[in-house]
C-alpha cells in the first residue's frame, strides 16, 4: 500500500486548497488527542450503530474495543462513526420502511469520510442487509461484523427463546390456556441478555448468509453475543480490515452472482427466514445481479434442510454455534457450491472448508445425504394472485395444508385485521383462508410483519394451531405457520390481491408452485374498473422518497435509483473508488 492514498489524506474538505485542506484537517484531528504517528496511519472507518432503541446492539461498546484492538496491533489507526440504527421492535411502522435510509446513510458516510477501509457491525434484522448495500455501493474494503444471537432463558424449567417461543405462548394466552400471571413471567424470560433472537430468525438467517457470501470473518455468524469469543471474532475483523487494505478485494468482488447462489443455498439449507429473499434481492441489485424466485425454486429442489432450529425444528442459536456452525453447513453443501469465490480473507470458499475441523453436532446439523427436508425450506409460488410471485416458507409450515383449496375471509387493511380478527360473529372456519391486504411495500405500512395473521380467537379456543394465511405482508423471521407472503404485485400498487372479496375461493398448490384465484378474468375486470380512485396523502422528506421509489417484494423493496446497472460495474477503479466517468 502506497502512504499517498491513505488514511486522513483521503478525500479532502474541499477549500480550494489541498495543502491548507490536509492542514486543518490534521489540526482538528490533533485535537482529539492523537498522536502525528497515529495520524499518518492508515484509517480503517468502523460503522457503529448502537442505540437505546435497539436493545439487540447493547454491548456494541465492548464490541468495538475488540475492533479497535485488531485494527491497532496490526497498524492502522480505528475512527468509529455512527449511522442509523435500527431496533426490529422500536420502529412505526416496521423496519423495513427505514433500511434504505440505513443503506444510503453507511454508504454516504462511507464515501465522505477519509477511510482506507470499513468495518460494518450490525446485528439487529434491517442493519446487516442495510450495511451490506450500503458498502456493496460505496466499494469501499469492508467486512462485516456481527453482535451475535442472545442466550436463551427459562420458565418452569423450559427454554425459551425471542421469538419464536413469545409467538407460541402468546398463541397458547389468546386461546386461554394460559393466564396473565403465565404470560407476565414468559416475558421477562424471553429476552435475557443482549444480542439478536435466539432462533434462526431474520437476524441470524443474514449474519449466516454474510458469512456465506464471504463478508465475515469464517466461524464467526452464530457466536453468542455474551461469548468470550465474540470479542475474539471483533478483534480478528479489525486485523483483517487493515489487511484488505490495498488489497482489491472490495465488496463488489466478493458478492459475485455466484457467491449469491451459495448464499440462496444456505438459505434453503438453514430454513432461514423469508426476509431474506428480499434483503438477498436488494443486495444482488446494488451489484447488478439478478436474483430471481424461479431461480430459487430451482435451487430449493436440489437443497435439502439440513439444520434443526426454532422456529421450523426444535433448537436454538446457541446449539447451532456448539454443533459447528456455518461451518459444518457449508462443509456438507460443498457438492452443491461454487468453492472457487473469493472472501475477505482472501481465501477461496474451498481453500477455507479444507483447512476446518470436520466435527458436527448431528442433533442440530443433518449430513447431506440424510437430510432433515429433502428440499429447501422456502419455495416461490405464482398464479394469478401473485404474477410476480408469493413466498412461502414451507419449512415451518403444516404439510397438510400444501396442497388445499378454500374460502377466502377478506381484511381489508391492518385496522380491520384488528378490529374484526377475535369479532365472535366474524364468518370464519378452520378450512378458510385468512387474507390480508394493503400490508405490501407500496402501502402506507410500508410492508410491516403482519403476514402472521392471529388465529381467530374463537378457532384458537377450539384447538386451532394454523390456518393458511395469504398477504402482501412480510412476517418475523422468528414466526411459523402455513402462511403465504410478499404477494407481488401488492394491492396498494393495484395488483390482483386487492381484487379478492369475501367468499372468492383460492387454490394453492406447494407441489405444483402455484396460488390461484378461482374468478374468472372477466370478473375480476369489472372489479378493477370500479375500484375508486387511488388517493395519495401529502407526503415530504423520506416518507414522500420511500413512496415514490421503492421497488416491489420481487425488486428487494429498494429504491429504483438506487439498484445497479451491470455496466456500472466497469466504472470502478481498482482502489474500489467510484471512477469519475
């Protein structure tokens, strides 16, 4: 590396005088008590998001000492900044609404800032997805780091873990089986320590997936906040970013079409959360990659489950990491991945799975040719209701409810779900379908969790544990059930789920892919044409951006302006630096 480009010399404050710039510069920076050594050192920037609106970040603190060590002992000098912060549970009206805010925020301070090198840390659902597109853009070096899932607690000698088991006790106190003083005592059990939910939610599934992509120090995704070696992993991602410094290996090299599929293929192996389908979208656009669902119910045919966690199996994160990890998962994919992208370490896939122990804990991780599912935990389905396809996560869903044609009862928007769901005079058996509309990305909700529609009160009094559930909506994660999601077109963009009415009757078909509409096309013309017309409030600031740009479910709910061209690529210099073109 030449000490010309480096460290604060970058990216002057332009006065019109490059001389004077770098002097004022140097002044200010004197004054934060560092030494002219230190700050002729190359700089590796660190994204910093704790918040006390993101409970998942608590330790972030401690985290980042174990950063600054890396990066010092191996001599460059750590500059933290802070960028959006997103708590999955502190946010109206859903997170998603706010990660391309995150995503352009990491990028543009990425870009602004005199950094030779980034380290992202992330934990939380939107921020790791939100931090990989906003580096991807800014191609800058940089690694990611995550907080790691929390411990899991106890309640009458069961474990318990966020938030799959809040879900299920939640369900069991809406059917009576449980009272107040139960359910008071499960919450103050669920959540115990810090870091993102125990089970292999939307957090978890995308720190396991950056890890894939190789974005992240290998072994590190599924190690517990509170664990020793978590600090251990923040000390060895400092190293290594000083190490990617002049190196060429920048985010746009590593995140390659190919390392994509892997990805998709832990996914499907991992029975990971369906956010991930969009967050995997958006990311593979900021690189110019299509990522398409046909393409992932390709892949989901030949990628068994191999890995029994809450919320579709019976373990926890903690388990995970003690059985191996994404190790252990990607030594038993290794058949069905591409073994020659490269990782920040600067290995290949195949150089780092030779040189790992081959232990399995095989009560958490299946070998491949005994799998726990003989195919991949989520498949896409498309029809009439959903030409651009549906999500279902068939891995924590009731088989028996694969193949089924019923009654469609209609909620109309998110404050009819409240108002009618427990209504006892609501017209609503076990054999119906529960939809929802105007929950997708271009509703006033912004696409919230509310895809895990409630079971009516009255069915959850009788027994009833699920029910097929269709949405435009995403749903936790954490969550479980025969539920149909991320219905594309959405109704608030005028697509066929705003058309379905109270008694219209749906067929679904996981074996043949497909979610059907039983209404004639010349039915559902006449519907169209007297829907009333679309009345937009007045928005401004981010609100009236997010509206105006934001991309579809099968787009990864991005900003259109902000999704990459393949010719865009070309326009890089080899620092990562954006060509002036």
């Amino acid at each position: 590396m030449t000490d010309e480009l480096l460290g604060l010399k970058n990216g002057l404050t332009n006065y019109g005088d490059r001389d004077f710039s770098l002097y004022l510069r140097r002044s200010f920076a004197l004054s934060m008590g560092m030494s002219r050594s230190l700050l002729q050192k190359p700089v590796v920037g660190i994204a910093y998001t704790p918040s006390g609106f993101n409970n998942c970040h608590r330790h972030f603190p401690e985290l980042l000492e174990a950063v600054k060590r890396g990066v010092l002992a191996a001599g460059a000098l750590p500059l933290d900044f802070p960028t959006v912060s997103l708590g999955e549970g502190f946010l109206t009206p859903t997170s998603l609404r706010f990660r391309n805010l995150m995503a352009m925020d990491t990028e543009e301070m990425i870009r602004a800032q005199p950094m030779d090198a980034v380290v992202l840390m992330g934990g939380c659902d939107k921020t790791v997805p939100a931090q990989l597109m906003g580096a991807l853009s800014a191609d800058l070096p940089a690694i990611q780091l995550v907080g790691g899932p929390m411990m899991t607690g106890r309640y009458q000698g069961e474990r318990l873990g966020a938030c799959t088991d809040c879900r299920r006790f939640w369900g069991r106190f809406r059917a009576g089986d449980i009272g107040k003083t139960d359910i008071d005592a499960v919450e103050s059990n669920l959540a115990i320590t810090s870091g993102t939910c125990a089970v292999m939610g939307t957090a978890s599934t995308m720190a396991c997936l950056a890890e894939a992509l190789g974005m992240m120090v290998p072994g590190s995704a599924a190690i517990p906040a509170v664990h020793a070696d978590r600090l251990r992993a923040a000390e060895e991602t400092g190293r290594l970013a000083v190490a990617l410094i002049g190196s060429g290996r920048t985010p746009s090299k590593i995140i390659t079409k190919e390392s994509m599929e892997n990805a998709m293929r832990i996914l499907l192996a991992l029975g990971g959360s369906t956010n991930a389908i969009i967050h995997l979208t958006a990311i593979a656009g900021r690189a110019g990659i299509e990522l398409t669902l046909d393409r992932l119910n390709e892949l989901s045919e030949t990628t068994p489950v191999l890995v029994n966690l809450k919320p579709g199996g019976t373990h926890y994160m903690e388990d995970f990491h003690a059985a191996g990890g994404m190790g252990a998962v990607l030594r038993e994919l290794k058949p069905l991945l591409h073994l020659d992208c490269l990782t920040v370490t600067g290995e290949t896939l195949r150089q780092r799975l030779e040189g790992e122990d081959n232990w399995v804990g095989r009560d958490v991780i299946a070998p491949l040719e005994k799998p726990f599912e003989p195919k991949g935990g989520l498949v896409a389905l498309f029809g009439n209701l959903a030409p651009g396809g549906a999500i279902l996560k068939r891995s924590a869903a009731d088989s028996r409810l694969f193949e089924k044609e019923g009654r469609v009862v209609v909620f109309s928007s998110l404050e009819d779900l409240a108002n009618r769901i427990d209504d006892p005079d609501l017209d609503v058996t076990a054999d119906d379908f529960l939809l929802l509309q105007n929950a997708g990305p271009h509703s006033q909700s912004g696409m919230p969790e509310a895809g895990y529609l409630p079971i009516p009160k009255k069915l959850a009094a009788q027994g009833v544990k699920d029910m097929v559930r269709i949405s435009d909506a995403r749903m936790s994660g954490t969550a479980f059930g025969t539920i149909v999601l991320h219905v594309t077109p959405d109704a608030a963009s005028g697509g066929p789920l705003a058309l379905v009415q109270n008694g219209d009757r749906i067929r679904i078909s996981v074996e043949g892919r497909s979610i059907e509409l039983l209404v004639s096309d010349q039915e559902l013309d006449r519907r169209r044409a007297e829907m009333p017309a679309k009345v937009s409030p007045r928005r401004r600031g981010y609100d009236k951006l997010y509206a105006e740009h934001v991309t579809g479910a099968d787009a990864g709910c991005d900003f259109d302006f902000m999704q990459q061209l393949p010719q865009d690529n070309e326009q890089r210099d080899v620092s990562g630096k954006t060509a002036n073109v």
